[in-house]
C-alpha cells in the first residue's frame, strides 16, 4: 500500500463534517473546439456541448447561498510579509470525499495528511487526475472570499467529462472548499498580505492493470497561505523566453483542460529557462511555430494602444478563469478585446505584454527573448500602465475594495 502524504484521522476535538452526494453518471471524451480563429468578447470560443458541460455551465451559473460564520483572526506565528508560494504554511485540514458506482460520493473534513493509494491505483498507472486552483482572500469588508468557484466547478467537471471520471456536483464542490476555509481560516492572512491557496483535485484511486478508467475516485482539497508567485513579488516585470523546440499541447490533444499530466512535461524546458535566468517560458503553437499560445501556467496577453489581444480558445490553451474575468474587465473600461491568434511577430512589436491566472493573478511581462534577442517592453522593472490597471481593477472587486457588479465575489465567513 502506497501512502501520499494527505490524509489522517482528525482529533477529536476538531471532530468531523461531512458533505454527501450522488452521481453515477457516465462520462465521454470531450471534443476539440472548431470554432472560427478570430473572435470578439461578445462570441467567445468554446468548446463544443456535451450533456456533461452543459450541466456544469448550468450549475456554476446558479447561486449558492454562503453559510454565515463568526470570522477569526489570523495566525499568530506566520510572518505574513515575507510570505512566498509554496507548502511551508500548509493548514492543518483538508477535505477528502470518495466516489463508488454503490455509493455515489461521500466527504468528510480530515486532519491534513497521507492519502492511501495501492500500487495498481488507475492515477499511478496511467494518470486519470484533473486539479483546480483557488484562492480565499480578506476583503475590505472585513470577511473571507472566494473568487468566482462555481466556474472551478465547472471546469473541473468538463475536465472531468475529457479524462472519463465522474466529477463532483457543483454543490459539493464549492460546499467542501467553503468547508474548508472556514476550518483554516486563522490560514487566511490579512487583507493585502496574501492568500489562501486552495487545490482541489480529482483523481481514479482505484486500482486497475489494463487501461481504462478507475473502479472508483477520490475528490481532495487542501490549502496553504501563500503570497506572490513569482519570486520578484506581485507586478514586478517577469523575462520569458519563447520555447524553440518542445510545445505544450497539440490539436486535438488534451491542453485545454487542467489535467496533472499536462503540467510535468513543461519542467525541462521551465527549468532550463530559469537556470538561465528567466522566469518562465512561453510556448508557440504545434502546427505552425508561428502563435503564441501560453506560458507554463498561465494564460498571455498582448496590448497595443487600446487593443488588448490573447489567444483563441480552440483546445490547445486553457480557459482561465482569471483570464475571462480580465477580458470582461478590460471590455467594461473601453479596452477593445479580441480573442485571436497572435503572432510571434506581433508579440514583440506590442506596447505591452502580460500574463494572467489564479496563483499569478496578473503579471506583467518585462521582455521576451527569442533565438537569444531579447525585446524590452518599456522600462526596466516598471509594469506597464494597462497591465497595472488591469490588476488593480481585479482585486479591488476580489478583495471587496469596490462594488462588486459582477457577481464573482462569493462570501465564506
């Protein structure tokens, strides 16, 4: 028996909660998006429906009524100004819920700790695991938010629908991560200090010799205060250098959705970049060697004037969450958006360029280098005016700082 560092019995003082659905349904491949390369907001590229993303659409369009709670000061012994992105603050509990075609899904809150898996398990063998990204936040108005989560939800399940699991209702999900910031919320650092990274993740535990999908699931989530993601701190100037030989995602292949298996593949050429002293790569499309597509993690943006460009959604990148609510923020301030391909070219003759996704949250990008020629995108170590702009407009309405007239902020406490 194989033991991954997630899972053990809570103490009884802390006792347990459980969260109970059910769903047997089947899940089916999910077919590439075909729709025109070229696209205003107003007719965004999606992939084509299924009865599966058609549900997930449904439920992470519906409102869910926050469950009230007393908010709790933060932890004491956490310095939370010197904060980085990673495990060192892990909170205590998490959540973890098992799927069976008997009973469906059953979840419980747990001490943080070792999950069980045989050797056989179907996600070691051949890597049925999707995952999500998250964060809680202190707003101005004193209490804990999430972002926009039915949309992770619904992300989740179409990924889900892709790699053939059941995924979690969108009830459950979004219970189970209110669950769990409430239990860690002294994890949650102050309003403006950072944040509480949330990961969910789905993944085949059950065990199985020949290829097919697992007899049977586990939905975790666990969390950890964190601040930037970048080593230079929120908005400084990021240098990315443009992938030569190694692509991330094909047509037709799988990089449109948040599958674990998506994301190794990127370290050789990440690391290699970063012994090099960039922060990161981006990644030109498969066919042609001519578009961008995306960084390792996140998704890219080009601004020229008042134009503000990213790659189309035709299965190849991901659909960011962050990345829709820029393009909705950035239409509502009289940016004109497009949702096209962007050539290499284009890239580098471009006012401004920058990146955007949960962990990141906006970033502005410093320079692109390409064949050893480095473009400098206005002045050393100061982000561009659009890009501030941009990141501003997006946590003043995560953080409760203005009127949220979206919709996207979801009380927890």
């Amino acid at each position: 028996m194989l033991q991954l560092d997630l899972q053990q019995p809570l103490p009884a003082s802390t006792g347990r909660r459980q969260l109970q659905s059910s769903s047997r349904t089947a899940h089916h491949g999910m077919p590439s998006c075909s729709q025109q390369h070229i696209q205003k907001r107003s007719k965004p590229c999606r992939p084509h429906s299924t009865p599966a993303r058609a549900q997930a659409q449904a439920q992470a369009e519906a409102p869910l009524a926050p469950v009230e709670q007393e908010p709790s000061s933060t932890k004491k012994n956490i310095t939370w100004d010197t904060l980085g992105f990673g495990l060192e603050h892990v909170a205590p509990t998490m959540y973890v819920a098992e799927w069976s075609p008997e009973q469906g899904w059953k979840g419980e809150l747990r001490a943080y700790g070792p999950l069980q898996l045989d050797p056989s398990a179907q996600v070691l063998n051949y890597g049925q695991s999707v995952f999500e990204g998250m964060k809680a936040q202190r707003s101005a108005q004193d209490r804990i938010v999430l972002f926009r989560p039915q949309q992770n939800a619904a992300r989740m399940a179409e990924g889900a629908d892709r790699l053939s699991m059941p995924a979690p209702p969108a009830d459950l999900f979004v219970g189970a991560v209110q669950q769990l910031v409430r239990e860690n919320q002294d994890y949650v650092p102050p309003q403006g200090k950072g944040s509480l990274y949330i990961r969910p993740l789905l993944m085949g535990s059950g065990g199985i010799l020949g290829l097919g999908p697992a007899p049977s699931y586990t939905f975790a989530v666990f969390c950890a205060a964190v601040g930037a993601y970048f080593k230079g701190g929120q908005m400084t100037p990021i240098d990315l250098v443009v992938e030569e030989h190694f692509h991330r995602a094909a047509p037709g292949g799988m990089g449109g959705t948040k599958a674990a298996g998506n994301y190794s593949p990127v370290l050789t050429t990440q690391l290699a970049a970063k012994q090099n002293g960039y922060a990161d790569v981006v990644y030109l499309d498969a066919k042609t060697d001519t578009y961008l597509e995306e960084v390792s993690s996140c998704n890219i943006f080009t601004v020229k004037g008042r134009h503000i460009k990213t790659p189309p959604l035709q299965g190849t990148i991901l659909p960011g969450i962050t990345r829709r609510s820029i393009l909705e923020l950035a239409e509502s301030r009289g940016y004109t958006v497009e949702e096209a391909p962007i050539t290499l070219e284009e890239a580098l003759q471009a006012d401004e360029v920058f990146t955007s996704g949960t962990a990141v949250v906006v970033s502005p990008v410093g320079s692109l280098t390409h064949k050893g020629q480095k473009t400098q995108f206005g002045k050393p170590g100061v982000p561009g005016p659009v890009a501030t702009e941009l990141y501003g407009a997006l946590t003043d309405v995560q953080q409760e700082k203005v009127k949220d007239s979206y919709g996207w902020v979801f009380p927890v406490t």
